[in-house]
C-alpha cells in the first residue's frame, strides 16, 4: 500500500500562463518549481525527485477545449492541508493573486468529520481544491456537489 503519490501530469492550454496559479498553490503546499519551459513546468517536493507534479501543454483536438468534470477523466484535483488556518491562508493568497475561487472556505461535513476545504479554478476551469481533515476524522468517500 503506498501512502503517496509517485506523479501527477495535468494538461492545460498554456503552461506558462496557468504557472504563476500553480506556483502559488503547489508552493503553498511545500512544492518548488523545479523546471519549466513554453510546454512544462515540473514541480517537486523537497529535495526528492517524486512525488512530483507537472503541468504539461495540452494537444490533439481538444486542446482548447474548457475542462468539465462531469466528462471522462479528471474531475478534480485535491491536496491535504495541515489545518483550518492553512486552508484560509491559502485562500487569502489567492483572493490576491484573483483566482477564480469557486467556493471560500466552509465546513463540508457531508464528506467527513471536520472537513474544511476551499475550492478554485485553474485558467482552463479544472477544479482545484485544499482540504483539511482532523486526524481522527472521518472521511466519507461520497461524489463532490458541484460547486
């Protein structure tokens, strides 16, 4: 059983332009750009080569298209908070760069004991989202609503 991540590549439309949103929520998150050029940006967390986290120019026909969630594929993507406080410190720092933030943060007991998250958007609408749950929560595997 693992208990992380080994890599996560998601495609967006323009790398260089969703970056700074990536930068911001990945190094929130203890992650550093580790490389990047017109096509990439390559994340890592701390000094080990994975878990790590790309962005990556999308291609073929839909590479313009909007993402939508209810399509097969990604429907979100979520990352652990260490608390309350870091969720809503995350938010203010988006709130300032003017991310588009699809919910602030509220308690969703409906997906577990203690459960604290902000949700957001990157440039082509994947959701994004930072979640918290207490170490003795209890967490619901149950669909998202649409937020």
């Amino acid at each position: 059983m693992s208990n992380f991540f080994h890599h996560i590549d998601l495609t967006v439309s323009d790398p260089v332009a969703a970056r700074p949103l990536y930068e911001l929520f990945l190094g929130h998150c203890g992650f550093t750009l580790k490389s990047a050029g017109d096509d990439w940006a390559g994340f890592g967390y701390a000094n080990k080569r994975y878990p790590s986290i790309a962005i990556l120019r999308a291609k073929g026909r839909g590479a313009t298209r909007r993402q939508d969630r209810y399509s097969p594929g990604l429907h979100h993507f979520a990352l652990r908070a260490k608390s309350k406080t870091d969720v809503d410190a995350l938010y203010r720092k988006l709130k300032k760069f003017g991310a588009d933030i699809l919910d602030p943060p509220a308690a969703y007991p409906e997906y577990g004991t203690g459960y604290y998250a902000v949700f957001f958007a990157d440039p082509d609408g994947l959701k994004l989202e930072y979640a918290y749950t207490p170490p003795a929560g209890d967490v619901r595997v149950a669909p998202q609503k649409d937020l």
